[in-house]
C-alpha cells in the first residue's frame, strides 16, 4: 500500500514534491490550492498582496493546505508561519517557482558535449521574478530523492526535496532569500538503502577542514589587471620561448601564523616576487583544489570547482594570479582527473551507484592510492572533468594545467597484478576511454582558452602525447620528461669515480629529446619518502655535493625542454620535503646555499636572455653534441643553436673532481668565445678555480670540426661559453643529422619542425 504524502515526505523519499507542493489547480472545478510542507510551523497561513491571510489547514502531520476556489488566474503569494519559539516569520514558497534548468544544456551535459557544468549545475545565487535566492542543481540519476540541506533548514532532509528534471538524473530547486555564505549539502536518497549527505561535485567553495560542507558563493565580480598579459600568452603556448618553473607546495613554502601557512594573499606579496627575483617565468601551484587530508598534497580532491579554504577564499586566489601576472609570472595548476578519494561526503557512490567511478573495481578502484578512479568513458564525468579544466582557466585566469598521472589513466593494467585489471575489447592494456578523454579534454581547452598550456605527467613511452589530436595525437602541449630525470638523478647520484660505467645515462635522453615536446623535472616526488634532496643525493664532501648540485642544475637548463624545480632545491635543502613544515630558510645564511641560490638566478638569466638556450627547445636543430662519449673521463660538450644557425652557446662539463686544464673541444667557428656561466666561480659559492673570461679558437680540426678551443675545466664543473660573431667569410657549421656542410649567413636556417601539437 502506497505511504500517505507527509510519511513520504518525512522520510525524505519524495521524488516529485512540485507535483503535490505549491499552487495547483482544483481538480473539480475552477480555483487554486497551495499546498505546503512545514513540519515546523505552527498556524501557518498564506499571505497575498493587498488581502487578509488565508489559514492553512492540516492535511497529514507537518503537510497543509488552503483553498482558492473563486480564482480564476494563478497568483504568487508568501507563506506566514509561527516557527518552534513562537516567532513569527515570513518566507518565500520554494515550490512555487518555475524549472529553471536550460534543457539543451542538460542534454549536451548527458551527451558529454557541455563544457561548462559549472553554469549548469552546483549553487547559483541568482534573481527569479524579482525575488533573490539561490538556485541548486545537482546530477543524481539513480537516486530515489534528493534534498538541499544546509545551515539554512537545520540540515534537515525532509525541508527541501528537489525537483528532477524528468529522466535526465538532474535535480534542481530555487531556495528564494537564500544568501551567499550559506553552508549546504545535498541529501541523495539512493533507491536501496540509507540516505547519504553529500558535498556539492560542482560546489565553488567548502569550509576548512575537518568540516565538510560547501558554501554558497556570489557571483564572481573580481576586477582583473591582466588584460596586458593575456595578449601574449598564445606566444608562450607555441613553445619557442623560455618557460622555466618553480614548483610549489603552498602550505608548506613559508609556515607561519596561527593556521601555520600563508594565505594566498600574503603569497602573492611574498612568494611571487621571490620566484620573479629569481627569474622564473611560471610558478606551478601542487592541488590546490579543495581535499580533506593535508598529508595527501592536494593529490585526493574532492572539491574539483573549489578553490581550498586553507589559504582562503576564491577571490584571494583569483587576487594572488592577477599579482602573479602583474608580475609578468605564469601560473600553472596541478590537476588530478585520474583518481579521487573514498571520503563519504564526496564523490564516491554518489547516489548509492559507482557514478562518477567506474562500477568494476578492477577499473574503478586503485590499489596503490586506495581511491576511486573516474570513468572516463561515461559522457557526464567527461564533461564534468573537461567543464573543471576550463573553470580553472577562465574564472581563476589560469595559465596551465599539469595534468596528474597520466599513465595511471591510460593503462588499465597500471600498477596491477595479473586478474587486477579487465582489458580491452580487443584483449589489450590500453584504455581507449582515457585516449578519448585526453583527446576531447585538450581540445576544448585549445578552443575555448587560446594559449592555455596542457602538460602531462605521463611515466611511460606512450607516443605522441604531445603531438596534435588531428596527427593521432593526445593533443597535450608538453610532457614531463620522466626518462631524462631518472637516468640524470642516478648518474648525478653515483660516485664520480664509477660515472664512466652510468655514461649512457646521462645521453640517452637525447635519443629521444625530440619526439616530444618535454618539460625537464626534478619534482616534488624527487625528493620524499626516502628519497633524500636533489643536494642530498649528491655524493662527495661538503663542497663537492654543492659543486654537483650546481653542475647538475646547469646540465638541466642547458640541456633542450622547458625547465622545472621543486622549492627548495634553488637553495639546496638539505632535508626531504615535509609537508607539515616549512623550507630551511635559515639555510641562506649559509655561503653555499646563498651561492646555488645565485646560480639559479644566472641560469634563468641566461636561458630567458639568449634565444638559442630556449627558442629551439623542441626541435633536433636546436642541438648538437660536440662530444659524448668520453666516459673515460666523464667530460661532454654540445652546442644550443638558435634559429639562424649563427648564434649559439658551446657548453663544456666536467662530471668528475679531476681538474683537465686546457681541454680541447670542437668548435664550429672561429673567433673569440666569451664565457657566460662558470658553476665554479665563487660567486655562486665555487672555488674560482681556473679563472678565464673567454677562449679563442683556432684552425685545428676536432672531431670533424675545423677549429677547435682549449679550456681549463675545474672538477665537478660546467661552462658555457658564447661566440663573439668572429667568423671569417666561407666558414662552416656541420649540420649533424645530415652530416653535410651548412653555409653561415642569413641564408643558413633549420628545417621546419615536426607538426605543432596545436596545429588542431
């Protein structure tokens, strides 16, 4: 037997409440009822303009009525009701109000084509018949029953059920006079089993943790500055100019306050001109997405449209990038579409189904982070997870997204055993689902924020990643290039005296440099859970570690791909990342520490002011060894050549702590070479051994190159050296893929490069 109205409606299992709640018409005859839910109230009544009030009468406990029989036309009306303390209080009707929802958007939503879910879904202040309030929607397509609970009705489940929009799993509801600030959730009714109170997936805001809930946010009304910036960003995106990053945790770069961290307002006043002093051009942000477990980094969001409440509001964060851009500083976002945590008040068996996690666990859970994993093959979580890249970019001014564990997401054996994972139709490991997902999300964050950077953390030789989706590409602009940084760390890490046996190590990279376009990292997981610093790693005495840190930090930057360091490495942070403190500032006080500090200043210096360390860092002809394979004495040499095939800077290290004093290298020209960085020098805290300020090269052929230099090479050392622009008339560079004699001159130029992965 069917529940009477009010048990359904006290039991929060109320699917249709505007089908029985608010003004109806009289099924005999002409006239109105309006019907109203109010378990609380006592003597409530309806109130229209210009008429006495109406008593309601009980119709089941906490469900009234009252009668209009001689209307003819709907009308609007409040509703009068004393509450439990005998106050008297006036309000809006939420069911009176019209769906609000655009059903076309719904659609494209349900066919995976929105790209803004946020305009659709989560908490909209907004203004419906001259009546302000909030308008709440939420996707839940196999819940019985959904409920706004919140600070405004007591959190109680049974106050407001939501309206579903026929067979579409969307819920919706005008809460009127319902102000910004309001804290809330959603009670999702599952169609088996208890209710479940959940944070809002689309929610803008949520309070700090531990608590829980999502918050109401106005409209955004943050007056930007940037405009200046924004006409050159699409420069950046195309990869010929210099892009070198300074990773950051937020909460553990400075500690301080009663919090123990910085907001992102103080940030912006401190950490943005310390990155800029140092000449980076980005500064990447670790998650700062909303997430309940500060020892997660960010890494297990369950907020992907709010901004975490530990360093402040969404305008403190939108004011901290509009300084970084005054700046003239980019900022990336680390962003997580591959995993989310099993936290009861988040995304997890939303509605009492596997939703936004696929239903197998074999796809939808992961063993080595306990999280759920998105089913990216589902058409709403693709929108739902393209929808946040794009909110990030265009509400935050955000200049790019790293992007998570790619490989995680594109392998459906990743990190598993045999019977851990389902394959493919077709027998095989890879996730056709993700590639499409990579492929949609790329694309419509090109077309949507032109000049926006898409990088991808992926691990593995998976091809193309970022080579354009119209060439067979996953259409990423860079790829951390993971390869480079293990074999460089582990070669940097080994004894000198045994480097010879590592050589390949440190240039095999290049055998692959070119394939994609890459981003050379020493993250933030280079330097935890044992791992030691990057200074830490390095062996030797207590100069000889600083002397290779410095030689380390050179190789990276002079190497070809866009540059990347975790804090604390510019100054050579003796201990492991923690999270729950912050940097050894102290250690600046220190020569050798204010020296690496000053080195990384001289290497950004030198890579922002010289093209041929930057503008072909994608590209074969920007590139050549001189020499490599000397593993006897752990000594290379290579050349970075600009677009012209005239300027260019010869780059000579010395990987072991034997001084070679006038070392012969081969070089293209002849003329005066001028020396731009010595990692030995004292003012970055060397030893000032050797002193040169340049060398000349003379007509002694090396290693089929007609000149050659001789330089003094401290050990544990690198320099760099540029050429004067001496060249006699008729010399010749050596084109090295080709093996063929490249005229100087204006006439000289590299090959077209390989096809632009935003070439779309």
């Amino acid at each position: 037997m069917e529940s009477p109205l009010h048990e359904v409606l006290n039991e929060a299992r109320c699917s249709q409440p505007f089908d029985v709640l608010g003004v109806h018409p009289i099924r005999a005859g002409g006239g109105w009822i309006v019907r109203a839910w109010l378990p609380w109230a006592r003597d409530p009544r309806v109130r229209r303009a210009g008429m006495n009030d109406t008593a309601m009468v009980a119709v089941g406990e906490g469900l009234f009525e009252a009668s209009f029989p001689d209307d003819d036309g709907i009308f609007t009306y409040r509703l009068v009701a004393d509450d439990p303390t005998g106050r008297t209080v006036v309000f809006e009707d939420p069911y009176r109000f019209p769906p609000l929802l655009d059903e076309a958007r719904i659609a494209r939503y349900l066919e995976g084509a929105e790209v803004r879910v946020h305009e659709l879904l989560g908490a909209h202040p907004c203004t419906v018949d001259g009546v302000s309030g909030t308008r709440f929607a939420v996707w839940a397509p196999h819940a019985l029953a959904v409920s706004v609970v919140g600070s405004h009705n007591g959190w109680d489940p049974r106050l407001h059920p939501m309206r579903p929009r026929g067979a579409t799993g969307t819920w919706e509801l005008f809460l009127p006079e319902l102000a910004p600030g309001t804290l809330y959730k959603y009670y999702v009714t599952p169609a088996r089993g208890p209710g479940r109170i959940k944070a809002d997936p689309v929610g803008f805001r949520m309070e700090l943790r531990p608590a829980t809930a999502s918050v109401v946010t106005a409209p955004d009304t943050f007056e930007w500055t940037d405009g200046d910036w924004f006409a050159g960003r699409d420069v950046v995106a195309e990869g010929g100019t210099p892009i070198s990053i300074y990773e950051v945790h937020l909460g553990s770069w400075r500690r301080t306050g009663s919090q123990g961290w910085l907001g992102y307002r103080e940030l912006g006043e401190t950490l943005l001109p310390y990155v800029r002093d140092l000449g980076f051009t980005h500064v990447e942000l670790l998650p700062v997405m909303e997430h309940p477990l500060d020892e997660s980094w960010g890494y297990q969001a369950v907020g992907y449209f709010a901004p975490t409440s530990r360093y402040g509001a969404p305008d403190d964060l939108r004011a901290f990038v509009d300084r970084a851009h005054e700046l003239g500083l980019g900022v990336i976002l680390d962003w997580v579409p591959a995993h989310f945590p099993t936290d009861a008040h988040g995304l997890g068996r939303f509605d009492g189904t596997s939703l936004y996690e696929h239903p197998d666990p074999r796809r939808g859970y992961h063993p080595d982070w306990g999280t759920y994993v998105f089913d990216v093959g589902r058409p709403e979580v693709r929108s739902f997870l393209i929808s946040s890249a794009i909110y990030w970019m265009e509400s935050f001014h955000i200049d790019g997204l790293r992007v998570d564990a790619v490989a995680s997401m594109l392998y459906l054996d990743y990190s598993r055993e045999e019977g851990q994972w389902l394959p493919n139709p077709e027998g095989g490991h890879e996730n056709h689902d993700a590639v499409a997902f990579f492929r949609a999300l790329n694309d419509a964050v090109h077309a949507e924020v032109p000049g926006a950077l898409m990088i991808a953390e992926e691990s593995t030789s998976w091809p193309r990643v970022s080579h354009g989706t119209d060439v067979d590409g996953l259409g990423f602009d860079q790829k951390w290039n993971m390869g480079w940084m293990h074999d460089t760390l582990e070669y940097f890490s080994a004894d000198p005296l045994f480097r010879g046996g590592l050589h390949e190590r440190l240039t095999f990279a290049l055998m692959y440099a070119f394939s994609e376009r890459f981003v050379l990292p020493f993250s933030h997981d280079e330097v935890v859970h044992g791992k030691k610093s990057i200074l830490g790693r390095m062996p030797g005495s207590y100069d000889e570690r600083f002397a290779q840190l410095r030689v380390l930090l050179a190789y990276q930057w002079l190497q070809p791909g866009k540059k990347l360091i975790f804090m604390g490495t510019e100054f050579g942070q003796w201990n492991e990342w923690n999270v729950g403190s912050g940097l050894d500032w102290t250690l600046l006080d220190f020569p050798a520490h204010r020296g690496v500090s000053s080195w990384v200043r001289a290497l950004n210096r030198a890579y922002r002011d010289r093209p041929a360390l930057h503008r072909l860092d994608f590209h074969p002809a920007g590139f050549e060894w001189l020499d490599c394979d000397d593993r006897d004495h752990s000594v290379v040499s290579w050349l970075r050549w600009d677009d012209d095939w005239q300027d260019f800077v010869l780059v000579v290290a010395n990987l072991t702590p034997v001084d070679r004093p006038q070392w012969s290298v081969p070089a293209p020209f002849a003329g005066r070479y001028g020396l731009v960085l010595d990692s030995d020098a004292e003012a970055f805290g060397g030893a000032g051994r050797m002193p040169l300020d340049g060398v000349t090269a003379v007509a002694e052929p090396l290693s089929g190159r007609p000149h050659r230099i001789s330089v003094d090479l401290p050990g544990l050392s690198i320099r760099a050296f540029e050429w004067g622009g001496e060249n006699p008339a008729g010399s010749a560079s050596r084109d090295r893929t080709q093996g063929a004699e490249i005229p100087t001159g204006d006439s000289a130029s590299p090959p077209a490069p390989n096809a632009s992965p935003r070439r779309r």
